[in-house]
C-alpha cells in the first residue's frame, strides 16, 4: 500500500516538473507547481502510516501554504492578464516594464 502510494507521488511530481519545465502558459505552470504540492501532500499521508501523525501535520501545513499560493498567484496572473492580454510567459517581460 505505502510503496504504490508513493510510487504514484513520484509520478505525479514528475508529471508536474515536466510541465513546469515545458510548458509557457502561466496558468498551466500554476498547476503544476499545484500538482506538485499535492504528490508531497500524497507522500507524507503514506509516510505518517509508518512514521506517526507528524506526515500528517505537514499535510495541513502545506495545503494552508498552497491556499495562500493559489490566492497570491491567480491574483499576479490575473494582474498581468490585464496588462498584457496573454497569459504566455515568453510575452511577458515583467522587469523591462
């Protein structure tokens, strides 16, 4: 049980590195940093069967981390939304202004 667990957070998180790596629409890099958060998430549940309920405190910790993320991010993308009338990073050069 803990080994298919965590064989499927190995998975998920790849599946979110790749997509960050590869991918240039904001919102798609956005959800696979989510992606990410959560195959953590995924490992410490299937840690905490063997280690005690600390995995599991980090689980809250984490998706309270995540909400704040979701919040702060949708807010930037949105701003830049408005700015730049894409969301496609190559597009977007925030630091020349």
């Amino acid at each position: 049980m803990i080994a298919e667990a965590l064989f499927f957070s190995a998975v998920l998180f790849v599946i979110g590195v790749v997509g960050v790596l590869t991918r240039r629409n904001a919102i798609i890099i956005f959800m696979c940093v989510e992606l990410m958060l959560n195959a953590v998430n995924l490992s410490f549940v299937a840690l905490a069967r063997l280690h005690g309920i600390t995995g599991q405190a980090f689980v809250v910790f984490v998706m309270t981390v995540a909400a704040a993320e979701a919040a702060v991010g949708l807010a930037i993308i949105i701003g830049v939304f408005r700015h730049y009338q894409t969301v496609d990073l190559e597009n977007v050069n925030l630091l020349k202004g």
